[in-house]
C-alpha cells in the first residue's frame, strides 16, 4: 500500500478504514469471480485489464464421482 501511496501521490488506506472487513470482502470477490467463470461469463475486460476481448475465468474441473 506504501508504494500504491508513492505511485499515485494520494491517500491509501486499507478498507478497514471505513469500517469494511478485509477478509470478507477479499472472500465475496472471489467467490463472485468464481461463479461468473462457472457461468462462462466474463471476469476481465479490455477497459480495465487491456485484454482483445473481455475473457472468462478458465474451465472448471469437476470431481468424478
């Protein structure tokens, strides 16, 4: 975060700051980057990660049964 803080020449605070619990929020992000790869639908997208195309999240292996 310090050198966040350094590159941007702003303020960082962890999300603690304003009362948010860092660890469920790191959990619910990947829970729902999870289901949207289940789904097939996309996670990253050329506005925000510079991909061609907006790209799912890979395939799923599911245990045999």
């Amino acid at each position: 975060m310090g050198n966040l803080r350094d590159v941007l020449g702003v303020p960082v605070e962890p999300v603690e700051a304003v009362g948010w619990q860092g660890d469920a929020l790191e959990a619910q992000a990947f829970a729902f980057l999870a289901v949207r790869s289940l789904y097939g639908l996309p996670i990253s997208f050329p506005q925000t990660t510079g991909t061609t195309k907006p790209m799912a999240g890979g395939v799923c292996h599911l245990p045999l049964a």
